[in-house]
C-alpha cells in the first residue's frame, strides 16, 4: 500500500459520525501517537494520509475501530496515476500486452471519431500503480518517453459549469448557454451575428 491514501468503510454505522476527538485519540493510538491527516469524504467515510507504508500495514491490520467494524483499503485513484505514452511503434500492440509492463495496471489506447468511425490512434493511457510514475518505460526493446496525463473537464450542457458531472447535478431546469438564466421552453433559438 503507498502513502497517500486509506479509507476506512462501515457498512451500517458510520466512523465518520463519532467524535473527531474520539476519531484522533484512537488513531494516534493505533500510529503510536504519530499524528495522521484525516479527511470526511462525502460518502461518511473517512480518508487517511499516510506518511509511510508501515502506517498502511497497521491500519489494514484493525478489524474494528471504535467498536464499528470497518475495512480498510488503499484509495484507488490517490494511489495511483495515469500517463501518456505517444509512439507509433506501439500501433500493433495489444492492450492487454501493455498491461503486463512494470507497475501498470491499465492501458487504453486513445480513440478519435472520423466520420462516424472509431480510429485507434498510436498513443496510450497508462494507469501506475503509484501516484509518482516513471519518466520513462520499458516497452520490450523500446525506451519511451512518459507524458503527463490530462482528462478532458467534466462539463455536461444543464447547467455549463465545469466542476461536477450530469449525476451529480442538483439543477431542475437547464440553463442558457449564453446568459445562463434558466430556459423555460424547449424552443430552439437560432443566433444572428450582427455586422
């Protein structure tokens, strides 16, 4: 387990619902006093930071935590990072063969859409195993070149702005993409440049 991230989960009672002094007393007891930064996540979980992999190990080791049950587990995203990998040498491969590469758990080629057609392209989203990746990879007898990767913002076209996708979206109505008052017919509006 890296040191990034641990949850703690309860099925029916939540940790997060104890007192924070309660919560801190009895994890600096399970660290041997050594403070942990801990966050409440929206689903009344709780997040932990962690320092080291051994803090990791002591608190997968507890089975219950303040008389609740609970199971501890690593945080997928935190613990880990996703990559580009750009190379035209790598349009053959499978990937399920780039998958079995040192420290990477998932691959996904990059797909565009010409014409109503998917088309492979020859670069590849790799997800780390660690939230700190390579800088270079071994790709069979190929070195390549590590980029950062960058997702596209989530935005759905309700209510326009980028922080938070359509599931989450506590709007009724949509809004105007142009002067984002809400739009109260279905009516299709057709914009004449002026000049």
């Amino acid at each position: 387990m890296s040191p990034s991230g641990a949850g703690h989960h309860s099925k029916n009672a939540k940790v997060a619902d104890r007192s924070p002094f309660k919560i801190h007393e009895e994890l600096k007891s399970i660290q041997d006093n050594k403070t942990i930064e801990v966050t409440k996540l929206g689903s009344g979980d709780l997040m932990d930071q962690l320092k080291s992999n051994d803090q990791g190990k002591k608190l997968e080791a507890i089975a219950k935590f303040l008389d609740i049950p609970v199971t501890v587990s690593p945080h997928k995203s935190l613990n880990s990072s996703k990559e580009v990998i750009p190379s035209c040498d790598l349009q053959c491969c499978l990937e399920e063969e780039m998958e079995e590469l040192s420290g990477v758990t998932h691959a996904q080629r990059i797909k565009v859409c010409r014409d109503k057609e998917k088309i492979q392209t020859d670069t590849v989203v790799l997800t780390f195993d660690s939230p700190k990746p390579p800088t270079r990879i071994h790709a069979g007898c190929l070195t390549l070149d590590v980029r950062p990767y960058v997702a596209l913002p989530m935005c759905h076209y309700k209510c326009q702005p980028y922080v938070h996708s359509k599931n989450r979206c506590k709007k009724l109505a949509p809004l105007c993409v142009r002067c984002s008052k809400v739009v109260v017919s279905s009516v299709t509006i057709r914009l004449i440049p002026i000049g």
